[in-house]
C-alpha cells in the first residue's frame, strides 16, 4: 500500500477510546473552574472580621465629628456681604421689630378723591420703586428754573404790587391757584412722556401721584436740589460698597473681620462744599418719628460711604416723606 511506502505509519483506533479521552479533558476543565470558583468566593480567614472592625471605626469617627460643638458658631448669623436694608432693621427697637416679622398688616390707606386714586394699585414696595424711578428720571434743574421765571422773581422778595392788602392777597390766591394748576398739568404731561419714551413702566407711571409730586417739589428740599443740579452738583442713585467690623453688627462678632455693606443711596448734593444725604420714604406712617426709628442705621451708613468715598463732610441727612409729605432732619 502507498502508505508502507512512504514510511508513514497508521494505527486504526476505536472511537469509543476518542471519546472517553476528550470526555477527561472536559471534566477536568471543569473540575479546574469549579475549584477557581470557590477560591474566589471564599473569604480569607478573619477578612469579615477586618471589615466588620473597619466600619465600626468609621462610625466612632463619625459620630465624633457629629457630636462635636462648631467652634466659631457666632460666625453662622455673621454674612460676608450685607445689605442696607437688612441694617434698617437691625436699627428698630425691639416691639417694633417683632412686629414687623410677626404680623405683615395691610397698609391703612386714607380716603382719597377718584382723580388721585391711580397709585393705590400698586402696594408697598412696588410703589416706592414706582417714585424712586420718577425722581431718577425727573429734571430737578430745568423744573426749577422754569418756576423761578414763572415767579418773576417775587418770591426772592421783589417789588409788592400796588392796591390794597385785601386786594393784593386775592390776587395772590388766584395766581397761586392758576400756578398750581399750571404745575399739576405739566408734572402729569411730564409723566407721560417718561412713559412713552419707555423710561418709566406704565404701572410705575399709574403709581405716581402727581398731587404728591407736586408737594414735594414745593419742599426746601426739592429747592435745594434744583440748584444742586443747575450747578452739575446733584447725584442719584449712587450705588456703594462699605467695608465695616464685624463687630458693629453684633457685639459677638470677631473685630478682625471685615463684612461688606451694600446699597444704593437715592440722592446726595454738594453744598458750600459739604454734602447733604436724602433719603425718599413712601411708608405709610402716621408719625415722623416711626420714619426715624426704621431708617436712622440706614442713613447713617449712607453718609459714612458718602465721606469715604468723596472724602468730604455730609453736614445733613433727610428723609422725605411722601406721606406725611415732610422733610425730616436726622
């Protein structure tokens, strides 16, 4: 045969004897992964124990850490930045400070005719933003000069007209009156042109009584202001940053920190070289002194930024308020 001639060899074999042969090897596989298996899931002597001793450690340190008193645990009230506002009320006697947390009262509103009736629709604080935005905007120089050529210079004590006292005072009534009436109207078209010209929302513009305006730019104050501004010598709504200690809001509070003040002060003018701070107030109050009690801290700080940062005096600082429609010197 072809195979005894190239000297090659052949052995027939059973297949029952290839079975079984390949059978051994796969049971010793197996046998091989069972016993890895195991090895696997079975945990060294006293690992559960190591483990079990780790996280009670964990836990005693926790608990520690848990149980343990914040040191510096005045620091918690004491935030790095502050706002003026927040000040106002830490400047309120006590009764009137539970009060304000305690009870939120709706403002009492007097009786008004229909014709004056429009700011009543926006409440507290929206109609402060309302007036602060009308008093930004408004023209404090060119409205008093315009008032003053109106005068004619009589109010700077010029010449009395000639006739009788009677006569001369019946006069004066009707001017007055035509004047008031004359300003009211212009105040209102004013107004309106801030709104159309979208300076002035038309809620805010709704808010603004003009009748309270008016009474306000009749003040010394407002006076005061016209000619600050003739004179380039008028700001609003100055914004700052005052650095104080920690340790003037609280006497519990570290000195050696330094907490950041912020706010924005409504108007402040230069004067024969000092300033004067104002501050305007649509609280409905009753009493100048409630005005004083809420907004001393508030103004004071104002003036202690305003001499920081211009390095100058602040001689006066007012509040005016549009309610009681007054000036009040603190």
């Amino acid at each position: 045969p072809a195979w005894q001639q190239t000297g090659q060899r052949m052995e027939l074999v059973d297949a029952s004897r290839l079975l079984a042969g390949q059978m051994e090897k796969e049971q010793s596989r197996e046998q091989q992964l069972e016993g890895l298996k195991q090895f696997l899931e079975t945990e060294p002597a006293g690992a559960g124990e190591i483990e079990e001793t780790a996280a009670q450690d964990a836990a005693a340190r926790l608990s520690v850490r848990l149980k343990s008193g914040y040191p510096h645990r005045n620091l918690e009230r004491l935030y790095t930045k502050t706002t003026v506002s927040e000040l106002k009320k830490a400047g309120m006697a006590e009764a009137a400070e539970e009060a304000y947390h305690l009870f939120e009262e709706e403002e009492v509103v007097p009786y008004l005719p229909r014709f004056v009736r429009s700011e009543d629709k926006l409440g507290g604080a929206a109609r402060g933003s309302a007036y602060h935005k009308a008093l930004e905007l408004f023209p404090f120089g060119s409205w008093m000069a315009r008032k003053d050529a109106g005068r004619g210079g009589l109010a700077e004590g010029g010449p009395e007209r000639a006739g009788s006292g009677k006569e001369n005072a019946g006069k004066d009534r009707v001017s007055e009156s035509a004047e008031n009436g004359a300003d009211r109207k212009a105040l209102e078209a004013l107004l309106d042109e801030m709104r159309e010209q979208g300076r002035l929302l038309p809620e805010y513009r709704e808010a603004v009584s003009p009748w309270r305006l008016e009474a306000f730019l009749k003040s010394a104050l407002a006076a005061r202001m016209g000619r600050a501004d003739a004179a380039g010598l008028l700001h609003k709504e100055q914004p700052f940053v005052l650095g104080i200690p920690a340790s003037e809001l609280g006497e519990d509070f570290p000195g050696e920190e330094t907490v950041l003040i912020q706010g924005i002060i409504d108007v402040y003018f230069e004067e024969d070289g000092e300033l004067v701070v104002a501050d305007y107030k649509t609280d409905a109050v009753t009493q100048a002194e409630e005005l004083v009690n809420r907004y001393r801290v508030q103004l004071d700080y104002y003036a202690r930024a305003l001499e920081q940062l211009t390095r100058k005096r602040v001689k006066e600082k007012i509040i005016y308020s549009f309610a009681l429609q007054r000036e009040i010197a603190l």
